[in-house]
C-alpha cells in the first residue's frame, strides 16, 4: 500500500507530514503519479492560508509549466510565500530560480534563508555566486576552506580560475599552475584542461599528457597540441 510518507518521498521536494483534507493529499498523489492537471486543479481549489507546502507545489507548478500555463511571477510569489511560512524547498528552489537568471544578490539572499545544514551543501554553488556579485574574498574563502577540508578539487579548481583569471586578486599563473596541478592529480577534467592549456604556452611537453586526457571533452584539444608544435621546436619543448 502506498503511504503519504512515500508519496512526499516520491516528490523532489519535502512537504508537511500534517494532512489537511482529502484535496490536498489527492492532489500529492496527483502530482506524484505524473497527473500535474489534476494535481494543479486538487490543489488550487483547497485555499492556501497556514498551508506552505501547497503554496510550495502550486508555486513550482507555476513556475515550471506542470498543469498550467508558466507564469514565472506568480510562481515566484507562491513560493516566497511558502518559505515565509517556513518551507525550507520553496527557499531553495527560488534560490536555483534567481541564480539561473543570473541575479546573484537576490539568488543569496534566498540562500541564506536555508536551513544550515542545507547552506552547508550548497556552499560551493554559494561561492560561485559571491563571485557573480563581485564577493571574490567571501568566495575565495570558502573555496579555500572547503579544498582544506574535504580534500575534492572542485574548488581548489576555481581557486585556480581566480588566480588566472585575476579575480579579486592580482594575477598569479604559477598559483594559478599549482592549484590546477592539484585539482588535477583527482583526475577533474576541467583543471587538466586548464593545466594542460597553461602548460602548452609555456611550451611545456607535459602539456600533451594532460590535455590528451581530456580531447574527448574538450573538441579544441587537437588544435591546441598542434599549435604548440607550431609554435614550440623540439628543441625548445620541456618537461
């Protein structure tokens, strides 16, 4: 026999366990079988006041186009009416919502209204949108402490990218290089590419190895090697 519990497991974001009448859990039932019409008419019909997790589904609906037609403003207001009321998934999908549209500060502000052990997830989508919001020492922070921590190379990686890239801090290639290398060594694409390209201006043969790893992802690989054939005579490649 399926439970409720089981139903709300079934959706991707958690609702009250409280029941309030048969439409609203009707309309669960419907939106987790796949019937997004019926769930969307279940639920709208059943009022929303002291009832987050409806207006956490409606808003969802809203905003995707499940049931009825997109209306991204009513689906924002829904939702921030849900995390008003305490539903910590309406906070997060508005957090997804605004990052996607490149509106950090407000993607931030949804951000730190999550729980804490959710803000601790998140942290590395976080610093990438300090970043965006120009925040680079708040998001290097964390890069720093989550690549001391938990020893993974994604944001050792985008320690990296800053370093290169000069953001928040003077350019640093050798920093740049060795953070790259680290990341690398953990077999993470993205840094043996950036290794590999780096490598490839300094005309350094290693440069191969690392980016002959990774041409099945990254198409300009061939014309990377071959222009640092171009411009590096054997006599001139070092390991």
């Amino acid at each position: 026999m399926i439970t409720v519990m089981k139903i709300h497991r079934l959706i991707p974001l958690a609702f009250p366990v409280l029941l309030f009448g048969a439409s609203v859990d009707e309309g669960y039932f419907a939106y987790a079988s796949g019937d997004y019409n019926r769930s969307f008419e279940l639920l709208r019909s059943c009022g929303l006041g002291g009832r987050p997790g409806v207006s956490f589904l409606l808003g969802k609906m809203y905003l995707e186009g499940l049931g009825t037609l997109r209306n991204e403003a009513e689906g924002v207001r829904l939702l921030s009416a849900a995390a008003d009321g305490g539903h910590s998934g309406a906070a997060g999908l508005l957090m997804d919502y605004y990052a996607k549209a490149g509106e950090a500060e407000k993607a931030l502000r949804w951000y730190r209204r999550l729980p804490e052990a959710e803000r601790k997830n998140r942290r590395l989508e976080a610093a990438g949108l300090y970043r965006l919001n120009g925040e680079n020492d708040r998001a290097f922070a964390i890069y720093r402490q989550m690549s001391n921590r938990y020893r993974v190379p994604e944001p050792t990686y985008e320690m990296g990218r800053m370093y290169e890239n000069g953001e928040g801090r003077p350019v640093d290639i050798d920093a740049a290089l060795m953070l790259y290398r680290a990341a690398a060594k953990k077999r993470y694409e993205p840094a043996e590419y950036r290794l590999g390209l780096l490598l490839a201006e300094r005309c350094r043969e290693e440069a191969r190895t690392w980016l002959e790893r990774v041409a099945y992802r990254f198409p300009d690989v061939p014309d990377v090697i071959a222009r640092m054939r171009r411009n590096c005579p054997e006599q001139n490649l070092s390991e």
